[in-house]
C-alpha cells in the first residue's frame, strides 16, 4: 500500500526532493557533531524513508556511515546508484517499516535520521511500534532525529480523511501532528525531547525534533 506513488514520483523525477541537503539534515549534523565522540569516530547513522538520498548523500560525504531505508525500489536503486558513483559510505535496502523489525541488532547506531517520515501513512499502533524499534536499534543516549507535518501545514485538513488523522493529499497519504502529540509519543517510547521547533519547508510545515534516548 502506497508504494507505487512513490514509485511513480521516483520515476517521474530521479530528484523529487532537490539535489541540496534539507536544513534539518544540516541542523541534525551539527547535534550530532557536538557528541564527545567526535565525528571522526566513524558514526553510524540509520535514516528511515530516505527517499533519493539527498539527505543521505550530505551525511555520508561528511564521513558518517549510513544505513538507509525506503519501501520505494526506485528511490533504493537511485540511491544505490549515486553511492557508487560517488564511493560513499551508503547501504540502501528496500525495506517496508510497517510491524517488522528494523533489520539491525540491538544498540547498532548513534542516531536514527528521518525527514517527513514518521507522517506517512502509519497507524497511532504502528507509530509506537516505529519508535521501540528506534529506541532498540540505537545506542544509549543514542539521537534520534526526526521531523513530521504540523497542524500548521496549510495542506492540513485539505483532502479527505482516510483513517482517524491521515489524509489524502493528491495520492499521497499524510498524517499531521500537534506539538502535545509528538511529547507524548517520544515519552510514552522512552526519548528525551531536547528541542522541537516549528520551520516551513516550502511547501509544508513542519516540527523539527532532537531526541535522545533516555
Ligand atoms: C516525504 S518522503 C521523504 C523522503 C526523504 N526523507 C527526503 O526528505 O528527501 C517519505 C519517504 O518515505 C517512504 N516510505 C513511506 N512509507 C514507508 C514505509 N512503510 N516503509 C519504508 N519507507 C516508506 C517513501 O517511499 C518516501 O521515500
């Protein structure tokens, strides 16, 4: 389910989302950067959803090791394809998020990376889900880095609902949060919101999140 949009839009355009990193990578790298471990400890970094990669392509050109996962085959190939070319530090595996174990060993990453992700068509039981796994996957006080749709998106309430707060805008399956919403479920999954800012990203609204686990 929903796959094939993404497909189509992969095909349709090999950089969908720009050739640029997104300024939440950019912010997310510098958290990162802060850690004691310096960045030339070789991270490991999980992004989930990563789509083409133009946010994976930034971090592994900055030397950090990427495991990258997307349910889009073409967003995997093109992924695959600009890692080699590039000799860069990516491992892209087609990869459905939806109740399955993320395929990685317990305490494997320093962070978790996703951009506009975890507002993808995800059940409130499923997002829980997602973030156990996140939890289980990183490292203590491990990042987890994440943004999703806000209820500011001027996108919001547009289309028709087709589950309790997911709606259908133009094909594409979008839920939208409130800032109460994100605390509770990084709480209630065991994370440390330690900032969450609201930024328009042309054309939607989003809430940044730095989290850790607790
Ligand atoms: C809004 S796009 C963001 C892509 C990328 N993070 C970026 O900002 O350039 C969401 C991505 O999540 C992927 N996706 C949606 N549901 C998924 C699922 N259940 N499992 C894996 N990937 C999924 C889509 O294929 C798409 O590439």
């Amino acid at each position: 389910m929903g796959q094939e949009i993404w497909n189509k839009a992969y095909r349709t355009d090999n950089s969908f989302f720009g050739d640029e990193p997104s300024s939440f990578a950019i912010h997310s790298f510098n958290h990162l950067k802060t850690d004691s471990n310096s960045i030339n400890n070789k991270k490991k970094l999980l992004e989930l959803g990563a789509g083409h990669g133009r946010d994976t392509v930034f971090f592994a050109s900055h030397g950090i090791n990427i495991e990258a996962l997307d349910y889009s085959i073409i967003a995997v190939n093109i992924l695959n394809k600009i890692s080699n070319e590039k000799n860069l530090p990516v491992k892209s595996q087609l990869f459905d998020i939806r109740n399955k174990p993320l395929p990685f060993p317990d305490t494997y990453f320093d962070a978790v990376y996703s951009h506009m992700f975890l507002n993808m068509h995800f059940s409130e039981e499923e997002l829980h889900f997602i973030l156990s796994e996140i939890r289980r996957v990183l490292k203590p006080t491990g990042w987890n880095f994440f943004s999703v749709r806000s209820h500011d998106d001027k996108f919001y309430g547009n289309g028709r609902e087709i589950e309790k707060g997911i709606y259908d805008i133009n094909g594409f399956h979008i839920r939208f949060f409130t800032e109460k919403e994100i605390r509770n479920l990084s709480s209630s999954e065991g994370f440390e919101i330690l900032q969450i800012k609201e930024e328009y990203e042309d054309p939607v609204n989003l809430f940044l999140v730095i989290a850790k686990k607790r």
